[in-house]
C-alpha cells in the first residue's frame, strides 16, 4: 500500500531542494525567468514582501488565479504563502496543489497565537524560525522544512545573518550538552523535548533549513551558504533589480559555487543596480516583520 | 582497495548519497567541476531539480565532461538524474545526457500531495524495498538493452543498461544501503575489467 503525506515524504521533498534558490514570483513571467535562472522552486505571491511593506494595510494568501498560473507555467515545485494560524487559506492552497506551503510572517497573522497544526496536512509546510526556540516549536506542530526569517522585504543581510548563527549556535550548544541537561533547556528555550533530543541525536536539525529575508546580491547567496544555510530564498531582491534574468542566474550560480570568490567575482560583474534596501535602524518594531507570531 | 565514488554537487541530496556510499564502503568525493572528476571509478547523479541542475551542469565544461566520464565509468541517477541520463523525456525537445535508452515521464505521479512511499520488489536487489517517491518521474518505455528491475503497479520505476543505473525513488532517504551496495559492486565490477 502507498503512503501519502508522511513524514519522510514531507521532509524528503525539502531534502530535494538543497543546495538551491527558492525566488519570489508574482506572475507566470517571471516563474518561467526564474525556472530558466535555474530556481529550484518559486514562491507564488501576489506582491514581494518590499511591495508588502510599501502597500501597509492586511497582508493575506494571494489569489488563488495567480498561484494557478504560476503552477501552470513551470515544472519546478510552486510554493505558496498563507496567513500564519489561517487553518483556512492552508487548506485551500493545499487544495489547489500547491507543492509546500510557507506559514509566513511576511503576511499579516491571523492568529497572534498560535501556528497551524502542520502534521495532519498532507502538504508539508517551511516555517520561518529566528532562534532555536521557534525552530523547533515549528518542528514540533509538523513544519517539514524550515527558514530563518531575516528581515523580508529590506534588501538588508544583517538579521538573516544573525538568525542563521543564532539558530546554528543553538543547535552546536545541544549537541555538546549530556541529555540530563537538556530538559532545563527545552524548558529555557521553550522547546519541545523530544525535538531538542532529535536534534543532539542527529548533531543538526532534522530538517532542512534555508536561509531568507534579506538576500540581495549573489555575494548575500553565498555568505548564507558559508554560514550553514541549507539553500537561500530570495525575495524582492531578484524581480527588484535592473536585470532580472541575469540577476537570478548569479544567484543561483553562487549558491552553488559559494566558496569559489573568483567565479563570485564574474557573476557579480555588471549586474547592474540591486534593490535599494532599508536600515533596519529606521524600522520601528511595528514593521519588523520577523517579530511577527512566535 | 575501496572503489572512488563521485556524487554530482550542484545541487539535491548530495550527502544522503555520500553516506549511503560510505555505508557501502566506497570512498566518495562532491563534483562541482571537471577536474572534480578525474581519478573516479563511477559517478551518483542525486534527487534535486533537473532543471537546476541541467543548468549549473552547462558551466565549467561539467556536461561534457560527464557525457565522457560515462562512455565507460558506471553511473547512478536517482529521481532528476534518471531523467538527466534518459535518452527521451516526454513533452521536451531534447534529452540532457542522454545515456539510457528509456523513455521518461516528469511529475509523473503529480505534485507534491501525491508524493508517496511504497513497498517494492527490485529484480537482483531486494524482495522488499521501501521507495520513497517524491514528485517522482517513471519510465514510460525502454529500448532492447535495458533490463527493468522494478515497477511500481505496471510502471517502470528501476532499470539498468550495461554500466548505468537509474531510479525513480529516493534509495538515499532510507537506511537501506542495498541499492547502493549494488551500484559499488557495479562499479567493481567495471573496474577489474
């Protein structure tokens, strides 16, 4: 007998996308530059997060039409956003057949408390983490893959580097700890036992674990995979360029040889000018998104 | 002394493969490049995206370079190198490698809702094996010198052609190094040649 839905299945689809670009897309055209820029899946969206902040107001799941054309348009998994605790919107894009589904704090929460039960989906579900805490918190409701949050929408690199030393850090400091001890730390970090248990096992996280919110240039790919980065998604920062087409290109080229600098170097030539970015000085706690729902 | 295994780098489930070549005492090395190449006695193409792959395989010379590395060294697709070594892939102008004679179908058993596991029985490998089959691909028919060793309710999902062998599902998610260990006895084999 076939099993759909388990967790291996769920997880294993993540394992599938390392190494790779996931990129941000609000249309079919620009799901097919970023299938032929070599995406390992794209992200269907109704605006970029930058778009997101510029608009204000509620942020929800993108209309269903356009997370359709884009499913139509490319071979690659298409991935889709839903509302952070919309039970609801998860159930319709998981209807519609959508390949992963991201419970983003990049829309506006619909529940200031708590997260979707993610284990009784078949579709799995990546969930953004900025501590350990969180990281497993996500594992423990069902995320099959995970992403540190960054922050979306700036073009600024600065918070996707700390949460992704944070979490790595974390995880270096269960992993040397003996298991008598890690219970006082599930407790600390408000993680779930068994996951922390998991994790020291494994000496890493038990699922795949990308990077985002923030990438902008091959160089930012790179860094995020020198770091430890599973992969890198990319938002704004490619379809907010001067050159898309080339731009996604050196991004995912960078991923990939992100220890080679001299071919960095190459990709990094004349692409142009990138997105312009914000200071996270001159955002107030209201538009940090990644403190968003916990 | 231990076979040298490469597991092409660009992308996918690279270290899934490593180890379950390690497992098989094989001695392994990533291939992000040409020279990444020399001195291998065979080459693993992981699970990943093809696409993505295909692309990154067109700099550095890589594509050619593995198209020469098979005219005689044993080579493993699993899921997207499957379809990278198929010489015909349903509804797409031209192959990528092109080294089986097998005819392929992308997405075949749909997205990723659909994707499963089942038991399976691989002629010469295991009576039971659990397949792991993720937006997995399925062969839709071979040529003369292809051997099928596993379907899956009536379809194609394991084959092999002289020094090449190729999956559908994801032997490396799962603990069972058995398909491994064929593919280094494969790789012996072809070496005391």
């Amino acid at each position: 007998m076939a099993q759909t839905g388990t967790d291996r299945v769920k997880r294993g689809m993540a394992e599938m996308q390392k190494g790779g670009v996931i990129m941000d897309v609000v249309n079919a055209e620009q799901a097919k530059i970023a299938e032929d820029a070599g995406a390992v899946a794209v992200m269907a969206l109704e605006r970029v997060p930058s778009d997101i902040r510029a608009a204000g107001g509620v942020a929800r799941m993108a209309d269903p039409t356009i997370v359709e054309e884009v499913m139509n348009a490319v071979s690659i998994p298409v991935m889709a956003k839903c509302r952070i605790g919309h039970i609801v919107e998860a159930r319709v894009l998981e209807a519609m057949g959508v390949d992963y589904i991201d419970e983003s704090e990049v829309l506006t929460p619909a529940d200031d408390r708590f997260h979707i039960d993610k284990r009784n989906f078949t579709v799995p579900f990546v969930c953004g983490c900025r501590n350990l805490g969180e990281a497993a918190r996500r594992i423990g409701e069902g995320a099959s893959m995970l992403r540190t949050k960054g922050e979306p929408g700036t073009g600024n690199i600065v918070e996707a580097v700390k949460h992704l030393r944070l979490v790595n850090a974390q995880i270096r400091k269960i992993v040397g700890m003996s298991e008598d001890e890690l219970m006082t730390e599930a407790k600390e970090l408000g993680a779930p036992f068994d996951v922390l248990l998991e994790i020291k096992k494994l000496g890493r996280l038990p699922v795949v674990n990308f990077a985002a919110g923030g990438v902008a240039t091959p160089a930012d790919a790179a860094l995020m995979m020198h770091l430890g980065a599973d992969g890198v998604f990319v938002g704004s920062g490619i379809f907010k360029s001067a050159n898309p087409s080339k731009y996604a290109k050196a991004i995912v080229e960078a991923t990939t040889h992100y220890e080679d600098y001299e071919l960095i170097a190459e990709l990094s030539k004349g692409l142009g000018e990138p997105m312009k970015g914000l200071d996270m000085a001159t955002l107030t706690e209201a538009d940090r998104m990644s403190l968003r729902s916990e | 002394m231990a076979v040298k295994i490469g597991v092409l780098g660009l992308q996918g489930a690279i270290p899934e493969h490593v180890k379950a070549l390690e497992k098989s005492g094989a001695e392994t090395r990533i291939v992000k490049r040409v020279d990444h190449l020399e001195g291998l006695d065979g080459l693993v193409l992981p699970g990943g995206e093809s696409t993505t792959m295909r692309r990154l395989m067109d700099q550095y010379q890589l594509f050619d370079a593995i198209k020469r590395f098979a005219e005689n060294k044993p080579v493993f697709g699993t899921c997207a190198g499957l379809i990278l070594m198929a010489k015909q892939i349903e509804g797409q102008k031209g192959p990528h490698l092109a080294l089986m004679d097998i005819n392929v179908r992308r997405n075949a058993f749909g997205r990723q809702v659909a994707s499963f596991e089942a038991d399976l029985k691989i002629e010469g490998i295991a009576d039971h094996f659990n397949g792991v089959f993720i937006r997995a691909p399925y062969i839709l028919d071979v040529g003369p010198d292809v051997d099928v060793l596993s379907r899956y309710e009536d379809k194609i999902v394991a084959a092999k052609q002289g020094h090449f062998l190729t999956c559908a599902f994801h032997p490396e998610l799962t603990d069972d190094a058995r398909f491994h260990q064929y593919f280094v006895k494969m790789v012996e084999e072809a070496q005391n040649k």
